[in-house]
C-alpha cells in the first residue's frame, strides 16, 4: 500500500528522531537534502515499478526515453502496442537503452523499421516520489517504510552536520567525530533494514 506521507510529515519524524523538533540544530532545508538522499539510496535498492508508452516521432529504431520520470532500468517492452486494442499475445521484442550523455533511447530490436506514431509499451523500474519534494504531488514507497526513510533521512542530517562543524578546531576535536558516528550507526542500521529481504504478500 503506498503511503500517505509527505514531506512535512516526514521533516518531523526525522526532527524527533533527532530531538531537535523546533529545528534549532537543523534547519528544514538540511533535512529535506537528507531525505533526497534517502529516498534515492532507498529507490536503487527497492525501485518503483510503472508502465509506461513512448511514440515514435520518426521511422526509426530509435525512441527518447525522456518521458519515463525517474527512469532506473528498462524490464520488459512490447511493440508494436495499441492501447485501444491492445495485441494478444503482447509482443513482446528485443531491446537496449542507449546512453547518449544522459539522454537515454530506447533502441527497438526489430527487423521491420517502426513506423511514425508506432507505441512502444514499457515496462520500467523508477525513482520514488515522496509528496511535497521536488513538486512531487504523492509518494509512492509502502506505508511501511515511513520509519526507514525517517532513519535515513536522520542519518544524513547527522552527516551534514559532522561537515559543517569540522570548520573550527574545538568542533574538530568532539562535536564532529560525534556527529559522524552518530551518522555511521544511523545510515548503517538504515542500510541493514533496506538490504533485508522483504516479506511479498499477496
């Protein structure tokens, strides 16, 4: 089921963890760069799984994947698709992504050159979104990871706050090492709990 957090919602949870919930030690700008960084660390290990249809503007074998937000990995494509009839069974074809720079394309292995406005149907694995970040309108990770990304996002913030204190030599010498071990026992345990294998229900 996925949850209903936010990113408000979230900012606190993480601000408890850290005892710090007037944000006299963390401002929100801090915590809301850790739960970016959380939230990436948390999609690469357990992606967003979408579906999603890219149209060919030439004939060609070639296609721009740029309409896929958050593209992680390209699973399975069928081609050619119709959505208002879609074939039975799908077809489905060889593939590769290309990386052009950071631009990646979708290379259709087929032996008929596709024609213009032929669709592609993709199967993908994404980023996932969490309501309130980066004009993300929901989030999409299970309910039952709200504590995880909390973790996370303590972790990191714990870890932003070593580097700013290692500026004056009296933080050198406590604060800081403090802080970044903090940082270590935060992130460590938040990467235990994320590599876990997860329970599949039905």
């Amino acid at each position: 089921m996925p949850s209903s957090a936010t990113l408000t919602t979230l900012r606190a949870r993480v601000s408890a963890l850290l005892t710090d919930t007037g944000n006299a030690v963390w401002a929100t700008g801090t915590i809301d760069e850790a739960l970016r960084l959380a939230l990436h660390e948390y999609s690469l290990k357990r992606p967003s799984r979408a579906i999603g249809t890219v149209t060919l503007t030439a004939a060609a074998r070639e296609v721009a994947l740029s309409g896929l937000t958050g593209l992680i990995e390209v699973e399975r494509v069928w081609f050619p698709y119709t959505a208002a009839s879609p074939e039975y069974p799908p077809k489905w074809v060889l593939w590769k992504v290309l990386d052009n720079a950071g631009a990646f394309t979708l290379f259709l292995d087929v032996k008929a050159t596709p024609a213009v406005d032929d669709v592609a149907r993709v199967f993908y694995r994404k980023l996932h979104t969490l309501n309130g970040l980066d004009s993300a309108t929901g989030s999409t990770f299970a309910v039952e990871d709200d504590s995880l990304l909390a973790l996370g996002g303590a972790g990191y913030s714990c870890l932003a706050r070593s580097i700013d204190l290692n500026e004056t030599a009296a933080n050198m010498t406590a604060s800081t090492p403090n802080y970044g071990a903090l940082a270590s026992m935060l992130l460590g345990d938040f990467r235990r709990q994320l590599g876990a294998q997860k329970r599949v229900t039905i």
